[in-house]
C-alpha cells in the first residue's frame, strides 16, 4: 500500500471512533472542529492522490471542499475559544 492510502485509512478508522464516541458516551465532550479536521486531512489526502493519479478535476473538486472543510474547521476552532 502506498503512503497516502495509509493515511487515509487511518484517518477514516480516527474518524469512525471519534463519531462512535460521540453517540456513545455522553460524559465526552469532543470538540467538533477535531471531527471537522479529521475530515479535512483525508479529503485533503484523497485530493492529493487522485492528482497523483491524473484525475484532475476530481482532484480539483476535493481540493475545493477542503477549503471550504477548512474554513468551517477555522471559524469553529475560534467559537470554541
């Protein structure tokens, strides 16, 4: 496997547990901007390999909805502080 597809994967599993957690137990509070990180790496990620992969306009299309991800991960991170 390469790289990027590692990653991804481990980001997917990271993401699972962190929404299992959220349903699951109450007494955590996780902050919503890790979730939305998360998600941003590994659409950043899928981005990444599918440019690599000469896909472009889907490499495209996942590169602008990590900077949409972004902004939402930014205005959050400073709601929460």
């Amino acid at each position: 496997m390469k790289t990027l597809e590692k990653t991804r994967y481990i980001l997917a599993v990271i993401g699972i547990c962190l929404g299992f957690i959220n349903f699951f137990i109450d007494n955590i509070q996780i902050p919503y901007f890790i979730i939305l990180l998360v998600l941003l790496l590994m659409v950043s990620l899928m981005g990444v390999e599918e440019f690599k992969n000469k896909k472009v306009k889907s490499g495209y299309f996942y590169i602008v909805a990590a900077i949409i991800i972004s902004l939402a991960v930014i205005k959050d991170l400073f709601i929460y502080m």
